[in-house]
C-alpha cells in the first residue's frame, strides 16, 4: 500500500512539475507575442528605399527590408545578411561581387535573385530622387546580375563600396512590386527584413516578426509598434505615462541630463554617437555666403561651447571638425582655424569682401526633432550681438525643409547628419563631396581628389592623411561649420532588454534585439 502511495505522490508531483514548467513556456510564449512600443522623434519621409537618406526612414528600412551585408553591434566592418559571401575580385577595388544566401523570399513567396538586387541599385540611381541615397552610390558604374551570384562594377577604386551596400542605399527590393523609374507610392513595404510592415501611418508603424527571414539574426523578436512623435516634448509626456516602452532619439537635453542608471524604474544606455549637427551654407551666386569670405566670418563668431552648454546640457560635445570624434581620420581643423569667438577678425573679414551690414540672412531648420527652435535662438543671439549679421530664424515641416533646402531656397540651415556606417567617408564625400547630400552648391575639386583617394586603402587607418587634408580645406571653405556630436541615449522598462543593441553608431536600428525579460 505504502509503494503505490509514493507511487502516487510521485506522479503528482511530477504533473506539479509539468505543470509549472508548461506554465512557464506559456508565459514566455505570450512574451514572445506581447507588442514592444518604441517611440521616436525620428520621421520616415518615404517607404521607399530609392526616396529616402535620412535616420527615421533607414532606422525602419534595416529592419523590414534586407541588404546583401550588415553590421553586427559594435563592428566596424559589414558581415554578410541577404549575401552568403562578398569579396573584391583582385586588388584594383573595382569589383565586387556576392552571391546570395539560397532561400531567401519576398513577403509574396517569391525567390530573391540577382536580378532582384541589380534592380534594387540600378533604381536607385535612375530614379535619383532629390532626397534620396544615389549620391551614396557615386562610384557605381554597372551591375550584373546571373543567378544567385551579383557584381558590381565601380568607376574608380572604392574600398567603402560593402559599407555603402550594408546602408539603406542597398536594400533589396522585389522587382514586381516596385515602380522602375518613379517612388512607389501605395503605402506598402515589402522587403526580406527581420520584420513585416503590417501597417503605417505618419504617427505609427506596426511591425511583426518575418518567420521567412534569413540572415544575420537568428531570431527575429517581438512584435514591435514604432509611434512617431512631433517633438521631444510630446515623446517625453509619452515616456513619462509609459505609452512606450523604450525612448531613442530623441528626450529634451533637460531629461537626458537628469538621467541615473540607478533609477529602479528604468534601464538607461548611453553609447557613442555618429549623429553630428553642422550649420550649412548655400554657396551659390545668389546667396548671401557665396563669398567665401563671409562664411569665414561666420565661422569665427560661433561658440559652441556656450551653445553646448545651453541647450544641450552637455548631452552633446563641441565638433571642430567634419569628422566626428571617434572615427579614424578626426581632426580638429575648425578650432585650429577659429579657435575662440572674434568679432574683430570676422569684421576685418566682411569689410574685406566689401558686403553691407548687417549681412541679413534666413537660417531653416527642420521642426519638430529635437531642439532645433532653441538652437536657432541661440545661434541667432550669438551672431546678432556681434552687429555684423541679422538673422530670420523659420521651421519647417521636415519633409518641406529637405525640398527647400535641395532647391537652394534656403541662406543657411541646420541639418544633423547620423553616419552611415563607422567609416569617415561617410562624413566626407556626402557632405563636402560634388553634388553632395547637403544640396549647398559647394564643389571643390581638390575636395573631390581627397575623397576618392581615401577610398583606395582597404587599411582604412591609411586614409587618415586624406581625410586630414581634406579637414582642412573644409575649414578653410567653409561650406559648412560643424556645431556638435551628439551622446546616443536609450531607454527602456525594467522590464525590456536588448536596449544596448538597438543603436551603437554602426547605422543599424536592431528593433529585433528588443526582449520581454
């Protein structure tokens, strides 16, 4: 009788255990299934990769579309995602070429193909939209696509081309459902990205794990809604009622600096940061800085450190230079050319060009992200009690100000830049390059000569000489003044984890890093 008993409380107990431990598979299960909420100031201006070149619209595009390589966190070289292998073919650094993980298949079960990414790229730059990536492609000559297997034949040697295919510029679109030679403009985005589109508006994007997914990840985590906010105040409201359950860019500098990783409540990252904010200038006839002169005068009245000060509260750093602290190839030419505000030296510069004064001009800047209006204030107290300029600050809608600005209709403005990948050449040939991103009118061809150079050393520390040249000759243009880099900031709950991975510099948003815990 006692054995049959023991027999008994045996079974029980190991049903007591089955039961706990099916308990627990539920709950994780349901954890797998709960929806994480992530706000931003981040906007998407297209869902469209041939459209868009800004943080908001890459930081969904790297996760519901593919590119053949990618970053892994805290790498400073691409790995390959969508592509099984990619290499150079010889030592010229004029063609590279991938072959294609097998399996791979659009959202409509379609197998992605060759054909599929030569597509992709050669759209890219046929379509050429005012804001989109093709300046990022300038090196690409021609794409041959057989099979599985891509190539890419570029103009001249260029040893940053796997970074530039890893960015939003090499997202890999389905041939059958995106237009040949104009945006696509049905809403709709399907690419073979960790995550599916299920739907998106300018306020929220609503994402779920894409089980077809083959690449770098080897799980594609929760389900996750992005909600967009105006500004950094509504996003803070929205932080401080828990309607999201990780914040990234960006919370006002007031909040960031308030910050303590010990807050029981809340999990807070900072990390380095690509993000820099440059001050740029329209060159062209028409413009009240086409004198070079009267962009040095600019450049001389600037004090970032009091700029930093007040309306960063040291979430950010002074920037002297084009290139960011951190990256290979920093240097601090703007300080060493304008070292402390001067009145007197950038008055001497003005009379010199022979311009009336005050020079009056309009300064736009992008509303919403951030703390572009107080910015602008301060910018504009700064150069106005010198006497020598009148400044008219204006916002605009970001996707008005993009426009406005790539039309040349606007004096100056204020445009922050995310790098794209953790390589100078992203600070360089975008920005100052010919028929750059910044849409300012500079060309320089002794500019143009620096960044091709750089890009023939696969030892990216054997470029530092260039990009010191051309650093340089960017102070002494002035085509644009570097203002600040700013510090990577993410929160989340107790409660989320893999917050760290979400954003690290390498240009990658990893929204599938994002866990219940």
């Amino acid at each position: 009788m006692r054995s049959v008993r023991l027999r008994i409380l045996a079974s029980l107990l190991v049903l007591a255990i089955a039961a706990i431990g099916g308990w627990q598979l539920l709950e994780a299960q349901r954890d797998e299934n709960r929806t994480i909420t992530v706000g931003t100031t981040d906007t998407v201006t297209s869902l469209d990769p041939a459209g868009a070149y800004d943080a908001g619209s890459w930081a969904l595009f790297g996760n519901v579309f593919q590119s053949l390589l990618t970053f892994e966190p805290g790498g400073a070289a691409p790995v390959p995602d969508a592509a099984r292998s990619c290499e150079f073919v010889g030592n010229a650094l004029t063609v590279y070429r991938c072959t294609l993980r097998r399996g791979l298949r659009f959202p409509s079960g379609r197998e992605v193909t060759g054909a599929d990414v030569k597509y992709s790229f050669d759209r890219v730059r046929r379509i050429n939209a005012d804001v989109g990536p093709a300046p990022l492609l300038d090196t690409l000559q021609s794409v041959r696509a057989s099979g599985l297997s891509v190539s890419f034949r570029l103009s001249s040697p260029d040893a940053t081309f796997p970074f530039k295919v890893a960015t939003g510029a090499g997202a890999i679109v389905d041939r059958t459902t995106y237009p040949t030679s104009r945006l696509r403009a049905d809403g709709g985005a399907d690419g073979t990205g960790p995550y599916l589109l299920t739907s998106y508006t300018d306020k929220q994007a609503r994402l779920t794990p894409n089980d077809a997914y083959r690449g770098v990840p080897r799980d594609t985590g929760n389900p996750v809604l992005m909600r967009f906010y105006k500004d950094s105040a509504a996003l803070r409201k929205a932080w401080e009622a828990r309607q999201v359950d990780v914040v990234t860019r960006t919370l006002p500098p007031s909040v960031l600096a308030g910050l303590s990783p010990s807050d029981p409540d809340q999990r807070v990252t900072e990390a380095d940061s690509r993000e820099t904010r440059n001050l740029v200038l329209n060159v062209r006839a028409d413009s009240p800085f086409h004198d070079r002169r009267v962009r040095q005068a600019l450049a001389a009245l600037i004090n970032r450190e009091k700029l930093v000060a007040e309306v960063y509260q040291g979430t950010a750093d002074p920037l002297y230079s084009l290139i960011p602290a951190g990256i290979t190839g920093h240097t601090t030419s703007f300080f060493d050319a304008y070292p402390k505000p001067d009145p007197h030296r950038a008055r001497a510069l003005l009379d010199e060009a022979g311009v009336s004064l005050p020079v009056r001009f309009t300064y736009g800047y992008a509303e919403g992200r951030g703390s572009g209006t107080v910015e602008a204030a301060e910018l504009k107290q700064q150069l106005e009690e010198s006497g020598l300029f009148y400044v008219t600050t204006r916002a605009h809608e970001r996707a008005d100000f993009q426009r406005r600005y790539a039309d040349g209709k606007l004096d100056a403005y204020g445009v922050g830049w995310v790098g794209d990948y953790p390589d100078a050449d992203t600070f360089s040939g975008p920005l100052v390059g010919t028929g750059g991103s910044l849409d300012n009118g500079y060309s320089s061809e002794q500019a143009d000569r620096l960044v091709q150079d750089s890009r023939r050393h696969e030892d990216r520390s054997r470029a530092a000489a260039d990009f010191g040249e051309l650093q340089e000759i960017v102070a002494r243009d002035v085509p644009l003044i570097p203002l600040w880099q700013r510090k990577e900031y993410v929160l989340s709950g107790e409660d989320v984890g893999g917050a760290q991975y979400l954003s690290d510099g390498t240009g990658v948003f990893r929204l599938w890093k994002l866990r219940w815990i």
